[in-house]
C-alpha cells in the first residue's frame, strides 16, 4: 500500500491486523521475533510501527524492533478521548469542540514542532 506523509512524500506501507487470544507480552513477542527474523537488516532500520498503544503489544514490539520509532494510531486516541469526555459527562457540544481543537485539520496533533505544540496548547 502507498501512504503520505505531511510532506506530501509518498511512502509504502503494510497493514496487518494480530487477532489473537492470548494478549500477552509472551504471545506478540514470539509473533514479533518471528516477524523480525523474515525482514531484512535495511527494512528494520526503516522500520515504522503504529500501534493503539496496548500495553503488551508495545512492550514486545519495542523489545523485538528496538531500533525501529513507534506511533500511536490517532483514530485508537480519538476514540479513547470521546470516550473519556463521554464517561466525565461532558455535553456533546463541548466534546465535539475539544476533540476538533487536539485532532481536527488545524488541531494540536498537526503541529509541526514543540514550539508550535506550545503556542496552540
């Protein structure tokens, strides 16, 4: 698949999807290690995960990537917030403009740098 980053610079990807019923550390540690052992040494150095940031999933992605930058899945933060303001009973209103002001077009997770990051927060 081809992605974009903010630079307008395309990018190949892939997507997978780990359905399994043990969420454990032991359990995506050994799909990662085997995953590890199929990529060449120039494609983990490239090496990009994103992840909803479960815990497990992250402790054993990093351990068998450790030299590769790991993301969080905006689309798993935004729900996670929604659902945050929805369980503070926050009118519909109000969430929908906070959740525009830190993930809408111009919202805090667009920012380009720190400084910026400041000046919106």
């Amino acid at each position: 698949m081809l992605g974009r980053d903010q630079a307008n610079r395309q990018f190949s990807w892939v997507r997978f999807v780990y359905s399994y019923d043990n969420s454990d550390f032991e359990t995506y540690a050994f799909f990662f290690d085997h995953l590890r052992n199929k990529l060449s040494d120039s494609a983990l150095k490239k090496l990009v995960i994103c992840s909803d940031d479960e815990k497990a999933l992250v402790k054993a992605t990093t351990t068998s990537f450790y030299s590769s930058k790991h993301v969080l899945c905006t689309r798993h933060l935004r729900q996670r917030a929604q659902q945050k303001l929805i369980d503070d009973a926050i009118t519909l209103s109000e969430r929908q403009e906070i959740l525009e002001y830190i993930f809408g077009e111009n919202g805090l997770i667009n920012t380009n740098d720190a400084i910026c990051y400041q000046v919106m927060s």
